[in-house]
C-alpha cells in the first residue's frame, strides 16, 4: 500500500473516532447534564415566546442527528397567555426533535439545524376581535435593543420535518378556516443575504380551506401531494411558492404563490393554478359549495384546460378571496338544465369581482362563454360573448347567430307550431333572460331572424304555404315585421307588421299582443285559407294554459291567444265561382273569431260593403253580417254565393241589376258551405232592369190563372222590397211585382223545405202597355182595374196547393 493512502486513511480514521468520541462526548455531556441542557433549550426557545413553553421531557438521539446532537423534546406545549379564555394550544407535540450543532454545544450555546415535528397538532387562533394566539411569539426584544451584547445570534433553520401533524388556521374575525392533516412535510433551507430559501416535499390532506368559512372550502377533503421551492425577501417582505406539479386528487396542478406578509393592515396572497385536461366535475369539486353547487348543474364531456388566480388577504372582512378562473373547451358536449349542446368550443371566465369594488360574493359574480360555437337540436350556433352575471338574481346575455337550413327548425319547434321545409334560416338577436332553476327563462331579444325561400306547414290552421320569405326584427320592445312573402297554391302574399310593446307582453301578457298587419296582394284563392274556419289546433294543455319561460312554449301561446289586425288590399280575390276585384278591409281577431270592419270590393259590374263578425266553433262557425250591395248583376252575384242556399229559386231565374240592404246572422262550415236554414235577419231589395226566367211557383200559378201568357220571362223594370230571413223561412213583406206579364201584390211566406203559404193578388189585366205610363197616379189607378184574382199558394201535408184565397177582404 502507498505511503500516502497509508497515512491518508489514518488521518480519516482519526476523523471519524474524534467525531464519534466528540457525539459520545456530547451525548453523554447531555445524558449527564439533562437539566442544564433543558434549561439551556427552554431559554433559547423562550427568548421567542411570551406565554407558557412546556417541554415534558428531553433525551439525546445519537444517530438520528449524526453528525449533530438530536434532542427529542416531548409533550411540547406552546400556548399565548389568553388560553384560559379561548381554549386554543398554538402547539401540542408528543415528539419534538431537534438537532443541535454539536460545537456550538460545547460552547455553552445552542444553535438548532433540524426541527422534526411528529403527532402534534397547530393550532393558529384569531377571535372575533383580531387577538391571535400567535402573540406567543414576541415581536422584539427591548433588552437585546438595550444591550445587544446579551444576544445571540438569530436560530438558522436548516431542516425541517413534520409527519401526523394536524395544522390549524382559524381566524373568526376574517371568517377562515384552514385544516390540513399533514402526513409528511420534510425540506431544508438556506439563509442568502436577501432572506431564506426553502425545498420541500407536502403530502397533506385538506380537511378545510375556507376563505370565507360562511361559503364553504375549497379542496375540501382533498390529498396534496408535491415538491416546492420556497423563497422569502426581507426587503419586500414577500414569500414565494411554486410547485411543479402539485396532485390535489388525482389531478396535477402548477401551482405559483405570493405570500406578501409585509401588507398592512393583514397579509396579502396571490395564487395561481393551472390544471391541463382536467374534467368538469373534478374541478367543480374543488371550489367552495356555493360555487360547485351551481356548477354541478352543467357537465362538460371532455377533458378541459383551467386556470386559476385566487387573490386575497388573511385578515380581510370583505368575504374574499377574489376569484379569476379561465377554462379551454374543444368539442364538447354540454350539458345544461333541460338541453344538451354539441359539438362546442369555448373560452370561459369565471369571476367574483364583475365590478371592482363591489365585493366578492355570488352577486358581484359572472361567467363568461367566449367565442361559444355549437349545435342545438341540429341548430347550428356562435355566440360571442355569453354571460352571466349575478349568480344570487342570474341574468344571461349574448349575441346569438346561426345559419342553417330551415328544415332543421321542425327539431326545434317539434309538432306545435310549424313545419319546415327547403330554404334557409339566419338568425342575429341578442338576449337577455333570466336564469331561473339554473334554465334560461323569459328571454328578451334584439335584431333579426330571416327566412328565405321556405315552405311552411302551419300546423293550427292546417295552411300549406311555398316559397315564403320572413323577417322579424326586434326593433327596442316592438315586433317589426317586413319582407313578408307568403304563397299558398296559386296565392300569393305581401305582408308588414308591427306589435308594439311586443318584449313586454310576450311572456306577461300574450292576450294583449295586437299585430297590425299591412297586407297585399295580387290575387287571393280564398279556398286556400280555409283552415282560418276552423277552431286553432292549440298545443297540448300543460303548456297553453299558462305563460311559459320557454321562448318555443311560449310561441304557440302567443299564437292561440294574440290577436291580429289586418288590413288588406287585394286586387283579385276568387272563392269558388266568386270574383272580386280592388278588394280592401279591415279585420281583427278575437278570442272566439273575427270582426270584419270596412270591407269594400267590387264585384259583378257593382260593388259590395260589409261588416260583421265571424265566430268560430266546433264544425260550425257562426257570423253575423252587415253588407250593402250596390248594382251588381243578379245572375252572377247569386252564382258566386251558391244562390245563398236557396234551391227553388236560383241565379238561373234571375236577370238585372241587384242593390240590396242587409243584416243576416248565419253558419258557415269549416270547408266554407253555408250552412242550411241557418240564416237570419233581414233583406231589403232594389231591382233594376230585371226579368224573373222560369220561376217555378210563378210558372205554376200562371197555367192556372193564365194560361196563354209566357210567365216563364217576366221583365221587371223596378222592385223594392222587403224580405225577413229566419232560417228555411222567407217573410215576403207586402211587395208589388210590376212585369212585363203581369202585375202581381204578394206577401207571405215562403219555405225553403216546407211551410210556404203565400198570398198572391193578381190583376187580370195585361200591363204590357203600362211602361208606356208616365204618370204615376194614372198608372196605380189601372193597377187594379178590371178583374183581379186572389189566390193562395200553400203547403199542405207535404204538398203544393194553389187555390182561391178565401181570407182575402
């Protein structure tokens, strides 16, 4: 062996024995010497502590230290001088070891390297006053200012350990409550200039961290598990934390933290946290109660990428901490109260300081979705920026857009409203709703949604419309309705509208929503709007019989109960073998039908003027009507309306001109037949220039009386007369018929199906010659000359008779 490694290796060995004989020297100096060791630790300890420091007992540990001097310290007990009042211990350690420099030792001093802390609980108290019962540990030392010559030199920590060490934070005053099971806590330290730096590994359990103990912890009942680096900076009196990861769960967190404990009047914390492909649910679990209790009501399906910045201060009373949380979603589906979207991407924000200086409680919170892309019942979607803000009094707003095919609207609407079919859909609204049970509810839009080129099935009213084009924009609280274009078959309509006020009654009072329609058009197939007749084919009860905050519920409400009033102009209108032309009106709907005001058209080379009401039923819809008829042609005016029901005496007997006075109450089908015997009222006549052709009662009573004068062509030059309508019964008024056959005075009844008994006062004389009569009393005078026949035409047990009319005085 060399020479040197010879004498190398001694000198080591010499090393090593003086060490050991030095920590056997120092063992046994403190085996010997306990009480003045204790004491020497007490005071050391003590120069820090202004209340009561117990330490039950001390023995030396010879190789847990080595090369220093352990000491285990047990049944530690630190506690501030107002424990009798509060009943809190700062510190309860049943083992508490410490490792002493071994030189310092033997020079009378003590300087401690290693804290290992084992079952003990810290306990860190503050009561509704402020008094915390870490005013154990003294803020200075007026003797050591006095006299620094009685000082030593501050304790340098370099390695630390706890493991079963329950650590407490509760501060009443601030309302927080920190708890944490700590399973082991092992790092070491170093003292540069500027302060401490620390490397250290965390395994706790995190029974509580409440900042605001009246809302709840955060990762409550949560493992953390990782390695930190620590620093502290005199000058800034900032301590900072960073741990890469940190697993809170099963989830890894970067986790970077400011400690500034300088600030006045308390600490001030800053945490940052990063959480990369964490799910929903996890994360929501990791908030207080009151916040995971609302996010709980949603999901997220993938994995999302989350950060979050927790600002706030240990001794604050404003409810904090302040809360920013930023959220990546790609591809998800989310689930919400009620729906389901899919296939969305977002960026969320979640805060709990919406407006600065208002506090950090669910009322100053919101969310915000941005750039949210996504389906809904195959509805394509963006809105740009969604929010929702005050989370105790939710409300929701945003800018919401789509395209897409119209036909996608029928997964929208179901089977209550309207069918789709072709063409496309644009919609550009924003919103505002209130979020009531976690839905969006009653929500008030602004902007437009457009329908171009569509057909449309209107399920109430069985209407089939093509090609139609629609926009709706909400114009402040109206309902502007413009660039309407509706085709039902060979129908085609142009419509504006307006509902003033329409953003208030929508949800609170549909009944009183009146649209004011301009309508025109071209030519009009009445035929093709029949299902108007018939009652409105409501939605199911559960949502007609009440408002719903469902904007589609809600639509077949307004529907079955808004009302409507429209004014037309038409150039053709056709019903059946009806025509008319230059029509206008002016309609309003009702609960039970509608009224009809101001309806003027001409037709059969004259002109026609109602008014009435139109009251609908089961099969049977009920009207009554007030119409002036102006110089229309007979013939065609009874063909068009199918000779009014009458069946003996139709648009076939009929020549010249009809002016005519009425109000009739009637029925009318819902395929648009007027219903038999169901008319009521009055008719009063005026013919011009007419003939009576081949009317058969007429034709009979003149092969009767006059057999050899052509009663099938009677030319009427003038006829006023009055007429009452009650159902299959005519009331023939006193009327004189002046003809080219004969004259004739009649007055009666005449039935439909049966009941006739009419009177007929017949002058045998032929009036052939009367027109040529310019003088009226001259002419009233002949009327009656010469013979004059009485007859009476009656039904009789089913059948015609025509006799002498034996009551004629």
């Amino acid at each position: 062996m060399p020479k040197w490694l010879k004498i190398s290796l001694k000198i080591f060995a010499g090393l090593v024995l003086l060490i050991v004989l030095i920590l056997v020297g120092a063992t046994l100096y403190i085996t010997f010497n306990k009480a003045k060791v204790l004491k020497m630790v007490n005071e050391q300890l003590d120069k820090s502590v202004d209340g009561t420091l117990v330490i039950g007992d001390m023995k030396p540990n010879f190789f847990r230290g080595f090369p220093d001097v352990s000491l285990t310290l047990q049944d530690v007990i630190v506690r501030d001088k107002q424990y009798s009042r509060h009943q809190h211990t700062l510190l309860n350690a049943k083992d508490f070891s410490v490792s002493i420099n071994t030189m310092a030792l033997f020079k009378g001093t003590i300087d401690i390297n290693h804290i290992d802390i084992r079952s003990a609980a810290i306990d860190l108290f503050t009561d509704s006053t402020g008094y915390s019962n870490t005013a154990v540990f003294k803020k200075d030392n007026k003797k050591v200012k006095d006299n620094p010559s009685e000082s030593s030199s501050s304790t340098q920590l370099k390695k630390f350990s706890l493991s079963n060490v329950t650590f407490t934070v509760d501060d009443r005053k601030a309302h927080k409550l920190f708890n944490f099971a700590v399973n082991e806590l092992k790092g070491k330290m170093t003292y540069p200039d500027s302060g401490w730096r620390a490397n250290f590994h965390l395994d706790v359990l995190a029974k509580s961290m409440a900042f605001n103990s009246l809302r709840g912890s955060f990762i409550k009942n949560q493992q953390l598990e990782g390695d930190f680096v620590a620093g502290y900076n005199e000058k800034t009196g900032k301590v900072n934390i960073s741990v890469l990861p940190l697993n809170i769960g099963k989830d890894p967190f970067k986790i970077n933290a400011v400690f500034a404990t300088a600030d006045k009047p308390s600490p001030h914390f800053t945490i940052n946290i990063v959480a990369d492909q964490i799910m929903w649910r996890r994360a929501s679990a990791l908030l207080a109660p009151n916040i995971t209790t609302v996010l709980n009501q949603f999901n997220i399906s993938k994995p999302m990428d989350v950060t979050c910045n927790i600002d706030g201060s240990f001794g604050g009373t404003d409810g904090g901490p302040k809360l920013y949380v930023t959220a990546k979603v790609k591809d998800s589906k989310i689930t919400i109260p009620g729906a389901e979207l899919d296939s969305c991407s977002f960026n969320g924000v979640f805060t709990n300081n919406y407006i600065k200086d208002k506090g950090f409680g669910d009322d100053n919170s919101a969310i915000k979705l941005i750039g949210l892309k996504g389906t809904y019942n195959h509805l394509p979607f963006t809105i740009d920026t969604g929010s929702i803000i005050n989370l105790e009094k939710p409300i929701a707003t945003g800018n919401f857009k789509s395209n897409f095919p119209a036909a996608d609207l029928n997964y929208f609407l179901q089977d209550d409203v309207a069918k789709f079919s072709n063409g496309e859909a644009d919609i550009n609204v924003r919103y505002t709703a209130d979020v009531v049970n976690y839905k969006i509810n009653k929500p008030v839009i602004k902007g437009a949604i457009h329908l171009k080129n569509t057909d449309i099935y209107y399920l109430p009213r069985n209407l089939k419309l093509k090609n139609n084009s629609i926009s709706l924009n909400f114009v402040g609280n109206d309902l502007v309705l413009n660039n309407i274009r509706l085709q039902t078959g060979q129908s085609i309509v142009n419509m504006e509208g307006r509902v003033n006020n329409f953003l208030n009654l929508y949800y609170n009072a549909p009944e009183k929503i009146l649209l004011t329609w301009q309508i025109r058009s071209p030519e009009l197939h009445l035929a093709e709007f029949l299902g108007f007749l018939a009652q409105r084919k409501t939605a199911p009860a559960k949502k007609s019989q009440a408002n719903s905050g469902n904007v589609v519920d809600q639509l077949s409400n307004v529907l079955a109960r808004g009302k409507a009033e429209m004014h037309l102009k038409v150039n053709k209108v056709y019903y059946r073998k009806f025509l008319a032309t230059d029509a206008t009106a002016d309609l309003l709907t009702t609960d039970d039908g509608i009224i009809i005001q101001n309806v003027g058209l001409k037709h059969a080379n004259g002109y026609l003027k109602m008014n009435g009401k139109m009251m609908q039923g089961n099969s049977l819809n009920r009207f009554a009507l007030n119409t002036v008829v102006s110089n229309v042609n007979m013939r065609e005016f009874f063909m068009a309306f199918n000779n009014f029901g009458l069946k003996d005496f139709t648009y076939e007997n009929l020549k010249g001109y009809l002016s005519a006075k009425t109000s009739i109450t009637g029925g009318v089908t819902d395929a648009g037949d007027l219903v038999p015997r169901s008319l009521n009222g009055n008719l009063d006549l005026s013919l011009r220039n007419a003939a009576l052709i081949d009317f058969k009662p007429l034709v009979n009573v003149g092969r009767f009386a006059f057999p050899f004068r052509d009663v099938k062509n009677i030319s009427i030059p003038k006829l006023d007369g009055h007429f009452v309508v009650n159902g299959d019964m005519i009331t023939i008024k006193p009327l004189e018929i002046s003809s080219s056959v004969l004259n004739i005075d009649v007055a009666g009844v005449y039935g439909l199906t049966k009941g006739t008994d009419i009177a007929l006062d017949i002058p045998l004389r032929n009036p052939g010659k009367d027109s040529l009569i310019t003088d009226k009393a001259e002419l009233a005078k002949k009327r009656y000359k010469g013979i004059v026949l009485h007859i009476r035409a009656h039904e009789e047990n089913g059948k015609m008779k025509i006799g002498w009319n034996k009551n004629h005085k």
